[in-house]
C-alpha cells in the first residue's frame, strides 16, 4: 500500500522533460518533491505564475509572491508572472499539459467531485471547475475508500459534481488506474496489494486485463 | 486632467449605500487595503463585493463582513473566514460562487467590451444551472455574462498621474482585469509618480481605465500562509 508521498512518487513517474503542469493542494504538491533529476518541468500557480520555486528561506518572504493555496514561495529562472484571466486563459487554452488534482469522489465515466459535501460549509471551487473542464490530462491522486472503507472509485459521483468525463487517471494507495469507456482499468497493484483486494474496495466498473505488474515508484 | 486624490477618503467619497463593487487581490495579496479602510470609517453598507476571496476575520474585506457592510459576496473561494460562514448561515449574506477563471475572465469581458464569454467550467455541474449551454465543436460551453460594478478598487506597485499602472510579482492576480471592468476605477499604488517617469513599455495596465488614483500609504501586506525553508544550522552536524 502506498503512502501519500508514495502516490505523489508515482504521479512523479508521469512527468516528461519540458511539461507545464498545475499540482493543486495536498498530495498533488508533493509531487513537486519528486521531479526526476535532469528533467526541467514548469510548475504553473493559476494565480498568475509560470515557473513556481521552492518556499523562500526563512526571512525572505515576499507578501506579493504567494501561490494558489497562498503560500510564500520563490521564482525560478525563467518565470514569469501574468493576470488572472491569462493564467485561466493558457489553461482553457490546453497550454497546461498535465493537472494533478486531489478528490473526494471519481466515477468510473471519469467525473470528479472535490469541492462541496452537502450540510458542510462551502468554501467554493476556486480554479478547480476550470482546471478539470479544460486540461489535456488530468491526474487525481486519492485515498481510493473513506473512513467507513467505503469505495470512492464510484459507477456514479454521490457529491456535487466539479466536472464531467474529465479524469484520465487515477492514483490511489491501492494502485493505478486508467479510465476508458470501459471504467476504471487497473494497470498496476501498490507494493503488496493485491487485485482481489482492489476489486473487493472498487465500486465502480473495474476492469483487469492479464497480470497486473506491481509499481514501481522509480 | 486630474486623475490624482489625496487619499483613500476622498478617492471612495462617493460611494453609496447598495453600490456594486469589484475589489482586486487573491488571499490578502495585492488586496486594496487602504480603500477597504475607508469603506470600514466612511459606513457604507449593503454592498455587492465581487472578489475572489472574502479576506479572513480581521483583515481584508473581513472587516467589511465584521461590520455588516456587505450584503452580497460573489467570489471563487471563501474559506478561510469564520465570520463570513456565520453570516451566510444565519441567512445575513447572500454569496455566488462562481470558477475563479470564470470570475476573471467575466471581468476581463468588461473591459473588452464584449457582453459575455462561453466557457467550459462549470459544465454538468450546478453552476451550469439556468445558463444557457452551447456545442463548439464536441464540447459545451457556459454563456457567462461580463460583470457590471459602479466601482472597481484596485492595488497597484506604481502607477502615475495618467493612471497608468504596473503590478508587482502575483499580487497582480485580478488587478488589471477589475481595473477594466469598473464604471469608475480607483487605483490604490505603492509609489505615485508623475507622467513620464514610468517606460511605456513597462505599463500593465493603460490609464484610460483608470479614473482616479492616489499614493497609499501603510501597507500591512499581510500573509496568509507563511512557509519558508529552515536555514541549516551551519554549526549543527
């Protein structure tokens, strides 16, 4: 089973030389942590930056430099800086070319739900609709059930939606997973998970094609 | 021409009870904080707010909520302000949340002079109810309508007596595009220089959206998350 820097480790195995990807808050962040060395890819923050650095060292916090979860951080070599509506625009645009996102629900047609639970305050979607109805490719690492060890990985979002049809991937503590016509298609099991366990914690439409190879995560 | 105000007070003089508003920043970054002031002293009450965030308890467009300014917020993302949740379950505050790119871009259709946008954020979602949906090629769009605001306040790092101005790193976020899309645009700056003194090249956003500007003062630029890396203890193993 895989931790959360264990799924941000995999997602990492994703990235290609030259991506512009937007990690949104949680384990998504971590997968900045695990950028494979030699390989240069731009971290977008929608609030308007392309090239997103580490946090500043202690004393070095600039109050107009924060990214979309408003953090402190720092510029890279490179960055540049843009309004709102650009930042959005490039995204629309499908200039980003992978998102990692986190979620409370994910159906097995690719619909994602991570921005409201009924009876609970709202905070509001932020840039998440826009991110999930306009990227290339869409990523979302999640636990794959609930407290109750209720599946996630659902045939239907139970939760408002935040998109539709929009999710080409998923990765759990469980194992990775495509999403086709076909539903959730299991491609690798976590360390010392088995498929009958992932078949057991799936609700929503699973298929698993010949072995199933356990990840690796370097 | 005589864009220039003495101050904050002055420069919101005007704005009446019930006004609609569009107030620049993202968090408590590159927020209008010396208009936002004004607004606290001068009373002002029953605004509609068109922010992307709702500030937090003590600081921002909170202290308009503390003080029940505010009728309507219409924004992306309200959670870090307890007060705002009190208020908008105890039915005192109407809210409209809307995608964050929907909300700058709606801004930015003002300022364009185009009555509305078609995007795809928010489509078989609840923010798609009511709208009107149509295919481009093989996928639907929202049509979102450009915002109207009798005022829009803005921040800026420098602007000049033309009104031109020049955002600093991300405190840019909406700040160009709300200066767009206001009837009449207040622009608060950190450094007010005379006509001239700033490269043409370098102005972000051109005066003529401008309508009055003034020299802020007192800055708090307050973070809302601050992380940092530790400095190794160069003595330590």
């Amino acid at each position: 089973m895989l931790d959360k820097h264990g799924i941000a480790r995999r997602i990492a195995r994703q990235l290609r030389d030259g991506y512009y990807v937007n990690l949104g808050i949680g384990i998504p962040t971590l997968v900045a942590n695990y950028i494979p060395e030699g390989m240069q890819v731009v971290l977008q923050s929608e609030n308007g930056l392309l090239g997103m650095g580490p946090f500043p060292w202690e004393g070095e916090e600039d109050p107009d430099l924060i990214n979309a979860g408003k953090q402190t951080i720092t510029t890279l070599p490179g960055s540049s800086f843009f309004d709102s509506a650009l930042s959005f625009g490039m995204i629309r645009a499908g200039k980003v070319d992978l998102t990692v996102l986190g979620a409370m629900e994910v159906s097995d047609r690719g619909d994602i739900a991570n921005w409201k639970i009924p009876g609970k305050m709202v905070k509001g979607m932020g840039g998440a609709m826009d991110l999930v109805a306009s990227a290339r490719n869409i990523i979302v690492a999640m636990q794959h059930t609930n407290k109750a060890g209720e599946s996630k990985l659902l045939p239907e979002c139970t939760l408002p939606l935040t998109g539709q049809s929009c999710v080409k991937q998923v990765v759990s503590e469980l194992g990775f997973f495509d999403i086709d016509p076909r539903g959730f298609v299991l491609r690798e099991r976590a360390p010392g998970v088995s498929v009958e366990e992932i078949v057991t914690k799936t609700a929503g439409r699973l298929v698993v094609e010949g072995e199933i190879p356990e990840m690796h995560l370097d | 021409m005589n864009k220039v105000y003495p101050d904050a007070r002055m420069a919101t003089a005007d704005i009446p009870h019930g006004a609609t508003l569009m107030l620049g920043g993202f968090g408590l970054c590159g927020i209008p904080e010396n208009c936002i002031s004004a607004l606290v002293d001068s009373g002002v009450r029953d605004l509609t707010c068109i922010s992307n965030n709702a500030g937090v308890d003590d600081f921002g467009i909170g202290l308009l909520l503390q003080r029940r300014q505010v009728r309507k917020m219409i924004s992306s993302y309200v959670g870090e302000n307890a007060e705002f949740e009190r208020q908008l379950l105890s039915g005192e505050l109407e809210v409209e949340l809307i995608p964050q790119g929907t909300l700058a871009t709606r801004c930015l259709a003002t300022g364009y002079g185009m009555p509305a946008i078609y995007t795809p954020a928010g489509v078989g979602t609840e923010v798609a109810e009511g709208k009107e949906v149509r295919r481009f090629g093989d996928k639907d769009y929202l049509l979102e309508i450009a915002f109207q605001a009798d005022f829009a306040l803005v921040k800026a790092w420098k602007g000049d007596t033309h009104g031109n101005l020049i955002f600093r790193a991300t405190s840019r976020n909406l700040n160009p595009l709300m200066a767009m899309g206001g009837n009449i645009t207040i622009a608060e700056v950190e450094e007010l220089l005379p006509a001239g003194s700033i490269d043409p090249n370098q102005i972000h956003t051109p005066g003529i959206y401008v309508h009055r500007i003034f020299q802020g003062s007192g800055y708090e630029k307050r973070i809302e998350q601050r992380t940092v890396r530790k400095r190794q203890d160069t003595n330590s193993t």
